[in-house]
C-alpha cells in the first residue's frame, strides 16, 4: 500500500485518518417485515354465509355446519364475508382466505400474514388427500361425495401452488395418494401436470386427477346431472 500511495511504511503509519484507505462497508441488510395475520372480527351469526353457501352454491347444509362447527368456516362482521380458516397442528390460525357473500360479487382475498402451507383444509384418517383450487370448490366436491367423507383429507390451494400439499406429505404419514381435482380448464390442467411432476419428484406417492365434467366443482354440483370423471395423471 505504501509503494501505491508513494510513500515510506512509517509515512503511512502517520497519515491522518482521513486519507487513509478504508474497506467498504456493505449497508446492512433490511430484514423483511413480517406481517401480522389478523382474522377479521366474527358476525353474531352465519346467517348470509350459510345461504350464500347453502342457497346460491347449493353446497350442503352438514358440511357447512360442519366446518363452521370446528371453527374453520365463519362470517365477518364487517363486510359479512364468508372466512374459511387454515390452522396447524396446534390450532393456530395460520391462513384466512375470504370470499363476498353479494350476489354477483366476485371478491377474493387471502389476507396479508397468511402461509402458504396452511390453506383452508381438512385432515382425515385416510390415505388420500384430494386437492382444489378454491375453499368452494371443496366445499362442492365434498357434498358430492358425502359417504365417509370426514376419512379423508381435503385442501383448498386458494391457487395453484403446492406448498399445502407439502406440507401435508410431511405431516400425514399415512397418506398414500393425491387427488388433483382442480378446474377443468387449460389452466387447471397446465397446473395439474405440474403439480404431478413436482411432488413425484420428491415423494414416493400414487398422483392422480379427478376434472369435473364442467369447469369447476362448484359448476358440477349445481348442474342437474353431474357425472363423474376420474383421469389418472401418473403414478408411482
């Protein structure tokens, strides 16, 4: 350093500091706020989520009660919206996802502070899990295929990502096979594919699909006669 700055060692030792070569110091990294999930407040009653759900999706009336029943289905007072609740293991609520009760609304929100991982679900004894794009279209699968249905586990992405499903392959260990039975679109069966490959990649598990006849699952159960259509994908 001497020799670059032209000057002898001692030289260099009696330089102010000021003009003394210093290291760069990296700005500290800004850690990602994390935001606090916070589930809004619940209505009095259920009354404009269960005829939503019952009268306008034709879902069935057990199966709402009995989701409201374990406390993963509620209406917020504020907007009156129906709230589908993720929890984990311990019941803590992890994940809120929510939808307009107004007929023709269209509005959807997974609130900020959600995981991922903890989508609206339900855990059963079984050995499969059968998967949805949306909390509805669960709901929907499910008053289609009432027998026994509480053996099984459910979960609702609220999209098209796998992280839910991850995380039940990690928890449940007696799952044996996947269900896909997102929409009956190009989307959902690009989404589907995809989905396959990524968990048989990594878990040894039988994947299949399961479309509806129309779009979705929701379409299905309101049309006067639903059929079924099982439509394996892969498997291990």
């Amino acid at each position: 350093m001497a020799e670059h700055l032209g000057c002898t060692v001692t030289e260099l030792d009696d330089m102010p500091e000021r003009i003394r070569p210093t290291r760069k110091m990296a700005p500290p990294k800004q850690e990602e706020r994390k935001i606090d999930l916070t589930p809004p407040v619940a209505n009095g009653n259920m009354r404009r989520v269960f005829a939503y759900l019952c009268q306008t999706r034709g879902i069935d009336p057990e199966v709402v009660s009995a989701f409201a029943h374990a406390h993963l289905l509620y209406e917020s007072a504020d907007k009156h919206n129906a709230v589908f609740v993720g929890k984990d293991e311990h019941g803590r609520v992890r994940h809120i996802h929510m939808r307009g009760t107004l007929t023709g609304s269209g509005f959807r929100q997974t609130l900020g502070g959600s995981e991922k991982a903890y989508s609206f679900h339900h855990t059963g004894s079984g050995r499969q899990l059968y998967v949805f794009e949306v909390p509805i279209d669960m709901l929907s699968y499910i008053s289609l295929h009432p027998e026994n249905w509480q053996e099984n586990s459910y979960v609702a992405l609220c999209g098209v990502g796998s992280a839910p499903i991850q995380r039940f392959l990690e928890e449940v260990p007696q799952l044996e096979e996947i269900v896909l039975c997102l929409d009956n679109d190009e989307a959902g069966h690009t989404a589907t594919q995809r989905i396959a490959w990524e968990l048989l990649e990594e878990w040894e598990v039988q994947v299949s699909a399961h479309f509806p006849e129309q779009k979705d699952w929701n379409e299905e159960l309101l049309s006067p006669f639903p059929e079924e259509s099982l439509e394996p994908v892969m498997a291990m």
